[in-house]
C-alpha cells in the first residue's frame, strides 16, 4: 500500500490502518511477510514506516512475542515514549518467557521510563537488570557497561532526590511510586481522573511537605472543571509551602480568569513574571498565564528562548509531546496576534506536517495566514487553544452542545434542543460560548456542519449571536464559502434580504453582493 509521505504517523491513525482481510490458511505467511517489510524499515532507520504496517497488526498480533518487541522499538524510535512504554511494559507479561526478551524488554522500560518523567518506576525495573544478560542479548558486550551506568545514574538520581527531600530512601521510593501511577493515571494510555485523585492524596500523606501532589490534583479539578476546588489547591501551595511555586501561579492566573476574576489574577501574574526561569518546559506554563490577559509580544519573546533552542526543545519534545507542539501553536498565535503575520507564516511553513496531535488548529491556523484571513476571534485574533481548554469551566457544557450544533435538529425535537439546551448553553456560558461556535465554524467546511451551526446559533436567541454571525458573514474571516454559509443564515432569519447588497470579501477583496447572485456565481464554478 502506497504511503502518504504528506501526513506524519499517529499511533492508531497510520494510512495503513484497516484490519487484514485475509484467510486463515495464509495468515503465517502474511505476518511473516510483513514482519520482514517492518523489520526492514526499522532496520532503515525508518520506525515511522514501520508502523504504518505494523500499528494496524495490533489487535490481531498483540500476543505474539516478536511482534510486540518490534512493536515497542519501533515507537521508541519514532518518539512515541508513552506508547513504547505501554508495549514494553505489556511484553514481559506476554508469553513465551524467555530471560534475553524479558532482559531488553526491562532495560528499555528503564531508558523511557526516565525520558518520560518517571524515574521512580525506572529505579522499580532497574532493580531486575542483570547486565551481563542485557549484552548477551543485544549481542554487544559494551552493552554490560551501559547498561550498569544507566543502573546507578537511576539510583543516584534517587537518592539525591530523598535527601532533598529528607525522607528514608525506602519512604521516598513508595512516595514516587505512588506519583508515577498517578501521573499514568492522568496522562497514560489509560486515563482515570477520579482514580488518579486517590493516589495523589495517598501520596501527599505519606510526604506532606512535597507540592507535587496538591499541584497534580488541582490540575486534574481544573480538567474536570471543578474551578473553585482547583484553586483551592493552588492557593494552598502558595499560602503554604511556596509563594513563588511556577505552576501554582501559572495554575491560579488560570483559575482566576476562567472564573471572570481577572482583577484578582494580575498580582499572581506579576509575581509570576519576576521569576527567573531557565529556557525550557517552564516558559509555556508562563505563556498559558500570559494568554489569559492578551499579552502576545510577551508570549512571543518567551517562547522564541524555548522552540530555538535545539537542545533544549528536543529533550522537551521527548518529555511530552504534545506540549512541546503546543509550544510551536503558542509562538505562531502571539506572532500573528502581535501583529507579526510574516514571521507567524514562517514559523507555521517550517512545522507543517511535522505535528502528532492539535493538528486541526495548527493547521487551520496555517491555512488563515497563508490565505490572509482574519483570526476568527473578537479583533481578528487566532485561537491560541481550543476554547474548551482555554475555558474549562464550560468544557461539560462543550461536550454536549458540540454534537447538536454540529447537525441540524428533527422538527418534533426542535424546540426541546433550543430551549432546555442551547439557550441555556449561551446565557450560563457566555462569551466563551460564542467563541466555540466560531471555532466549530472556522474548522469546518462541510456545508450541512456550517449552516447547522450557524442556523442553530441564531435560533438559539441568545445574547451576541447576531453580532458574531455578522462578523462571520461581512468580515475576512474563514474562506468565501464558508462566510456564504453565514450570510445564507442571515437571509434565511429574516436578518438581511435575499436581494440585499451587502459588502461580502470576495478573492480577498471587498465586493457589492447579494446572496442571490453569490448563488449563481459559486452554481457557475462548482
């Protein structure tokens, strides 16, 4: 099957992922086949490619040895810790046993287990090393003696870590345990909230003196939009243990602003600014506070310090891809919100194509520069997130009202949607509500999608929505079909005559329109 050299690998979503429509009697040779074409690729110095054949197999071949070890290499290599390390993990309880495969297997546990924050679960596994059988079965003797080196540089990274701490090194090792399956439960492959509060209030009793775990449960209040009970948290860390603690400041701007308690976060803010920080993941949690309050430039020159810094954006980038991505989007939004759209393209041109997740806003936030468009936000500002994660107080709400704004209703069912969900949504919600229709509208070019948000959004009567369907339809903002999909709900309103001449950017040019000859031009070149 041809590859698509266009589109990056995600894990579970390669060109190449559709289940083997194959009989039973050729099943072997098919497997074996493919395992060489893999095996081939990786050896290439390809593991992207790889996986293109080999994540499709998952489901049928999980439990075949040497398919999962090659499995796990391959997204090591193409930088999938997360996934590397779930494969990992899930061969050495998968049969045959064998002490060479169950040796590799640990001594890469070890390796991404610290590349991805979590040294506590490496000293765990680094304790069942034998060396000298790791060599033997990666056929290289040097191998005995990295293998060790990486054995005490976990150790000793453990005990520093318990004097600082000033705990006994056994009390200190259950501590951090508990911390990694916690920070799994959060960010793993299989995410439990709820569960990950209990582990995190086991560990702040077992060391109440470490920020750590009021901080983790605090984030995850804020992911459940649990405001009040997030920055609860933060503040005790503040008021408590450490008034200049980066993420509980960074947190509590956050909290504040989602609460509409701007005044109340600029101290926070300010404190936080006078931090000195060292160029690396620390400057986004300050670009996530400085969001809040418009401050582009000040985004920009933090950012710049972090996604130039080769080194120190590849170790980033290894730790948690998906925020060092998000990094990338924050520098290209303050750019073309601080007025700098030449430099936002730029930047926008050398990462296209090279993103794993948050690929639709970069995307669409590329395409808006690249064609000269207005940001869709109140100004012409871009999104610098997704309105549910930049307003987590309304996430639930988006959750619901997503689906129904994206599909027009049946009649019976009609007023029951506008009264007891959508205006509701509108009126508790407020501006961040009309922020999401934008986003929906601005993402989407499906005709049925767009005029069911925008139909929707005015029958909704809510407070605004007029306004911003106006700013949808006359400004620059999305491309010519999608502002005729906001002037025909105008017309079909009642808000603006079919006949009406509107002025309507055309070509990104101004023009004298109606929606009637709008018909008949897009009629003649479909």
């Amino acid at each position: 099957m041809a590859k698509d050299d266009n589109k990056p690998f995600r894990p579970g979503n390669g060109p190449n992922n559709r289940r083997f429509q194959i009989r039973d009697e050729t099943l072997e040779r098919q497997f074996s086949l493919k395992m060489v074409q893999a095996r081939k690729l990786f050896n290439d110095k390809k593991p992207a490619d790889a996986l293109t054949i080999l994540d499709p197999m998952k489901d049928k071949f999980i439990g075949r040895g040497e398919f999962i070890d090659l499995l796990g290499a391959c997204y090591a290599s193409a930088g999938f810790i997360y996934e590397a390390r779930e494969i990992f993990t899930r061969a050495l309880t998968t049969p045959p046993k064998h002490k060479y495969r169950d040796a590799l297997n640990k001594y890469n546990l070890v390796r991404l287990c610290a590349l991805t924050g979590s040294p506590f679960i490496a000293y765990e596994y680094s304790q069942q090393l034998d060396c000298d059988i790791v060599a033997e079965a990666a056929n290289r003797p040097s191998e005995s003696h990295r293998c060790r080196e990486l054995v005490a540089v976990v150790r000793e990274a453990m005990e520093k870590s318990a004097r600082e701490a000033n705990m006994s090194f056994d009390d200190f090792v259950t501590f951090s345990l508990l911390l990694d399956k916690g920070r799994l439960e959060m960010n793993g492959p299989d995410v439990d909230l709820d569960e990950g509060i209990v582990t995190f209030e086991q560990a702040s009793q077992l060391n109440p003196n470490s920020t750590t775990p009021y901080n983790n449960i605090g984030i995850i209040y804020l992911w459940q939009g649990k405001l009040e009970a997030a920055l609860e948290k933060m503040l005790y860390i503040l008021e408590h243990f450490d008034p200049n603690n980066l993420h509980a400041l960074s947190n509590t701007v956050r909290l504040l602003c989602s609460l509409n308690r701007q005044e109340e976060a600029r101290p926070y803010l300010d404190r936080l600014l006078t931090l000195e920080v060292e160029p690396h993941e620390d400057l986004v949690k300050i670009a996530e506070a400085l969001i809040y309050f418009n401050e582009d430039q000040a985004i920009y020159d933090h950012l710049k310090l972090l996604n130039h810094n080769e080194r120190m954006y590849s170790i980033f980038q290894i730790v948690d891809k998906a925020a060092a991505e998000q990094s990338l989007i924050f520098e290209v939004v303050a750019a073309a919100n601080a007025g700098n759209r030449a430099k936002a393209l730029e930047l926008a041109w050398n990462w296209l194509g090279g993103f794993e997740t948050h690929v639709v806003l970069f995307d669409r936030t590329y395409e808006a520069l690249k064609n000269n468009e207005s940001g869709p936000l109140p100004g012409g500002r871009f999104f610098y997130w997704e309105p549910k994660e930049l307003y987590p107080q309304a996430a639930q709400s988006y959750r619901q009202v997503g689906p129904l704004l994206l599909s027009l209703p049946q009649s019976d069912e009609e007023t029951t949607r506008y009264e007891t969900i959508l205006q509701p949504f509108f009126a508790d919600v407020g501006q961040p509500a009309l922020d999401y229709v934008a986003y929906l509208y601005w993402t989407n070019y499906e005709p049925e999608k767009l005029s069911a948000i925008l139909t929707q959004t005015l029958k909704s009567g809510a407070a605004g929505t007029v306004e911003l369907v106006k700013s949808l339809a006359f400004g620059q903002i999305g491309n010519a079909r999608q502002r005729f999909a906001a002037l025909t709900a105008l017309v079909e309103a009642g808000l603006v005559g079919r006949d009406e001449n509107v002025t309507y950017w055309l070509e990104q040019q101004p023009q004298t329109v109606t929606l009637t000859q709008l018909q008949q031009r897009f009629a003649e070149t479909s």
